[in-house]
C-alpha cells in the first residue's frame, strides 16, 4: 500500500501539469482499481547536469553545453 501511494504522490507532482492524473484516476489508483505505470523522475530539474568529458548535458532543456575553447561553436554553430 505504501508503495502505491509513492507511486501515485510522485506521478501528482509531476513539473508539467498535463503528466498529472486527473483526480478520478488519483482515487481509482489509490483504491486499487488501476494499475500504476512507474512514474517519471519529478526531480529530474534539481538534479546536476550530467557531464562528458569537456560537455555537460543540461536536463533541463536536453541542450548541450560546452566547457572549453570553442565549444560553443562547434556545437551550436555560432562564432
């Protein structure tokens, strides 16, 4: 039951308001009338970029940064 509840307290709190479940769905889940998917990470934003070697990976936006001479060129294309 603890679990379920986990589950369906992170799928509410989702970042975008179109990946929350509507309340109909909230109680049918709770009560065990739905199954529950695995919800996505809702956290994802406070968590550091990812980092490669001299580029990070900022999950906020998918988009890669530079960290070096020329990066920002070679990667966005831009002088």
């Amino acid at each position: 039951m603890v679990e379920r509840m986990f589950k369906v307290a992170f799928w509410c709190v989702q970042e975008q308001p179109e990946a929350r479940p509507p309340i109909g769905m909230v109680v049918k889940m709770l009560e065990g009338e739905m199954d529950i998917a695995p919800p996505v990470n809702p956290f994802h934003h406070l968590m550091a970029p990812r980092s490669f070697g001299d580029y990070a990976v900022d999950d906020d936006n998918d988009k890669w940064r530079g960290h070096g001479h020329g990066a920002r060129r070679h990667l966005f294309g831009v002088s």
